[in-house]
C-alpha cells in the first residue's frame, strides 16, 4: 500500500483487480462554501487521468471498502466513436440555452451586486401574479403559496436581473433587502385588485434592471419526468416528445453504459434495478435500461456548458448516477477537469470515458472548457449525466399517466366546469380525490384501473359502485 501526501490531506492507495488505482481518502473537507462559484487548481491536488476507483473516509460507513463508500469509478475509453456518434446525433439537440440551473451556473460575475439585491425566481413570480389581476383558481389554493412551494425562496433561483438601488429608496426610503419584498407585498395586499396591477407593475418597471446578467449555459433535459404540481402526470420531456425517432438513436449508448454500471458496482445497480423493474418499461430509456432520465450539457464555440460546485438533486439514492463526456471525433477541448474539492481531487474525463459518481452527495464542478490550439471551430464537448428520477417511483402505468394528463387537458378546455377560466390549466386542489377523476379514469381505463390506483373510490357511500351500478 502507498500513501499519497500532498499539501497535508492523505489517500491511501492500492491496485485494483482491474489494474486501476484504488484510492482511499482519509479526510473529507466541508467545502460547502464553494457551492456556486467556479473551480480552480485551488481546489485540488491530484489530477485523475486513468482507470481510478475512490472511497470516501470510513467515517459513518464499516470499514471495507462497500458500494456506499463509493465517491466514483472513473474507467477510460468505454465507448467507441462509433458509439459516440448515436448518441451525439440522439442527444444533441436536447441542450438548450437556460438559466435555470441555479448554482450550477456560477456566479454572476458581469455586475458587483450585494447577493441580497437578485431579483428571485419566487419574487418575480409573485409581482407577475399581481401585475395578471391576481387569479385565483390556479390550484384552489393560496396563489402565493403555491408560487413559493413551485421556486422557493433561495437566491439560488435567481433570474439574473437585479433590483436598482436608486428607485428603491426613493419610493421605500432606507430599506433592508431582506426585508423589502415583504414590504411590498404587504402594500399590493392592501389594495384593490385594479390598483395592484398596476403598482406591481410600476414596480417592475421603476425598480428592477433590464440587463440580464445571469450566465446563460447550454443544458437540456431528455427521456422523461415524474409529475410536477402544475404537470401532474408523468410524461415523456418535450423533447423526447417531440424527437422520438432521434432520442431512439442514443439507446445503444444508454445499454452499454448501463451493462458497465451493473459491472462496476453491482450492489448500487441491483437496487436502482429494483424499482426499475416496478417502473412501466416505457418510462425507461431503451424501454430495457435502469435510467428514466439524461441530462445534456454542451459547450461549443457558440455554447456554453461549464458547471460551477454544485450537488445534483432528484437522482434517486439507492442507485448512482452515471456521467461520460463524448465529442464527434474531429473536435476536441482543453480544461474541463470534473473536480471533487471535498477529496481534493480533478478527474480529466475525455470522448468516450465514463464516470460514476455520486453527484448527490460529492459536491463537483468543472474547471474552464477552452479550445484547442487548433482555435475555436474545433471546440465540442457534450457531457451527459444518466440517472432514475427519485420520484418516477410514484407513478403509475404509461396507460395511467396518460390518463391523468388526457383528465388535465380536457378540464381546462371545458368551459361549463365551475372552475374554468381563460388561463386555466385544468389543475385544482383535491382534484385526484374526487368522483369527477374516477368517472373519467373508468371511462378510459376501465374499472379495473380504478381499483388499483383508487380502492377508496369504491369504499365510500355515493361511490362509483353506486354510480354505475
């Protein structure tokens, strides 16, 4: 066994059955002050460049080297070009420009702002329900409420435009930032429907720049999604949706990449299995895989798709994510170094390596994506991330989920229900609790489907089994 030193932190380190290096780290650093900013070599001391498996400190696990010790298994070279290429044509029209990515994006660096003075997701929610004459059927719940539990709070969320100084203190006077969005709604709440209108509306024009300085990043979504309070039903993503036949081509990729995961940890594997295996086949990718979902992240001399530190969210924890970086074979990259600062370590991930990590729990981020010498034309990097979808467990049959979504669509188009309204989206509270949902679900799916999914329909008096006799 060797011990590596490097700047005061340890690993242990042996070979593996492989030939791999198998790192031991014997500290663990909170590093949660890094979450948001971008990675330097400030951050790490060792650079990963081949075949390497790395456990975390025996801290909070037993002392052999389990599954659940696991940081990552990095293995060069997985995937042939060949392989690449489908994927590459399945995949790379997913990533689209966003600056929904909260931390991951990085930090605002174009405009010295106190971080207080980010106009949030949640704010700029609330001034716009305002400013639409406050509707009040969107879910039959309290609007704002519903706003806050959809963005929340957090400065992460922000939608990288800033309040101006100046304006505020000339209408609020001396203000606090943390205290002045409630101000302002306690003041619209005190008004007339008409009268907050149009004072939300002077607010954003009077009080929040008109520059956005959030970092936009090429980034996309595709394979499917559990439900969502507003999309309640699990669906295919809108670009699965729309490109079936494309998606179809990264199937061959999505296998092989799944066969290594059940290879290289088989225990972690055999329990995303378990639920994979209770989820209907055309929620997973291939209809014959463990994933439900691939995130798409691509950087090109037009796009941009640097990660700052960040933890993931939504994978499911009994199983593991699983990352590879893939190119068309003709255009390369410098940089782009995945670092785990928490075990100070960089992993140079280059085409057709693949990456398991467990991205819920490790923070990571990637140093600067920068052209080759041979200039930007020649800048193509995709990185893809392949998990389950923690909560696709709670769905039902395709068939169901199809349903439920037929039910939503039909609602908001149906004028004489009581709750309809120009912008309804057919959603209201208790709604899959309610005689109306069981009617139209045994209309579609039979009865049947009805008492697997809701036995309590037919165990009160007035049910359906009264209904239909």
């Amino acid at each position: 066994m060797e011990v590596i030193n490097i700047n005061g932190h340890r690993w242990r380190k042996t070979i593996g059955d492989e030939g791999q290096d198998v790192l031991v780290a014997e500290f663990m650093i909170d590093e949660d002050k890094v979450i948001g900013e971008f990675p330097s070599e400030k951050l790490y001391d060792l650079v990963i460049d081949k075949d390497t498996d790395l456990y975390l400190p025996s801290s909070g696990f037993s002392d052999d080297l389990s599954e659940d010790r696991v940081a990552f298994k990095f293995r060069k070279n997985t995937f042939t070009q060949e392989e690449q290429d489908g994927c590459l044509e399945g995949l790379y029209e997913a990533a689209r420009e966003s600056n929904n990515r909260g931390k991951a994006s990085g930090p605002r660096d174009e405009v010295e702002q106190n971080r207080d003075s980010w106009l949030t997701a949640f704010q700029d929610r609330v001034l716009q329900w305002y400013s639409d004459g406050q509707p009040t059927t969107i879910d039959g719940t309290d609007p704002v409420e519903e706003i806050k539990n959809l963005y929340g709070e957090s400065l992460d969320a922000n939608t990288g435009t800033v309040w101006l100084v100046g304006p505020l203190k000339k209408e609020f006077g001396d203000f606090e930032f943390e205290t002045l969005f409630d101000t302002i709604v306690e003041k619209l709440k005190s008004m007339s429907i008409h009268d907050a209108s149009n004072y939300s509306d002077k607010i954003r024009k009077d009080c929040i720049s008109l520059t956005t300085y959030a970092n936009q990043i090429w980034s996309g979504i595709a394979g499917f999604y559990d439900r969502y309070p507003r999309i309640p039903f699990g669906r295919a993503t809108a670009y699965t949706e729309q490109y079936p036949e494309k998606f179809a081509k990264s199937y061959p990729f999505a296998r092989k990449l799944d066969n290594e995961f059940a290879r290289l940890l088989p225990e972690r594997y055999a329990r995303q299995k378990v639920l994979a295996d209770k989820t209907d086949s055309k929620f997973l990718i291939g209809e014959d895989t463990t994933f439900t979902t691939v995130t798409v992240n691509t950087t090109t001399k037009d796009r941009n798709a640097r990660m700052a530190c960040h933890r993931d969210a939504g994978s499911l924890n009994e199983g593991f994510s699983n990352l590879t970086v893939i190119s068309d074979g003709k255009k390369n990259w410098k940089g782009g170094y995945l670092v785990c600062p928490e075990v100070r370590v960089a992993i140079n991930v280059r085409p057709g390596d693949l990456l398991l990590v467990d991205n819920m729990r490790v923070i990571h981020g990637n140093t600067p994506i920068e052209a080759p010498e041979t200039g930007e034309d020649d800048l193509m990097r995709m990185s893809l991330i392949f998990y389950y979808r923690e909560k696709m467990k709670l769905l039902g049959s395709w068939e169901y989920e199809s349903i439920r979504k037929s039910f939503v669509s039909d609602r908001s188009k149906d004028r004489e229900n009581p709750l309809w309204w120009e912008r309804w989206n057919g959603v209201s509270a208790d709604m899959w609790a309610q005689t109306e949902w069981y009617e139209y679900l045994e209309s579609k799916g039979g009865k049947e489907m009805v008492v697997k999914y809701h036995p309590e329909a037919y165990q009160v008096e007035g049910s359906l089994e009264e209904f239909f006799g």
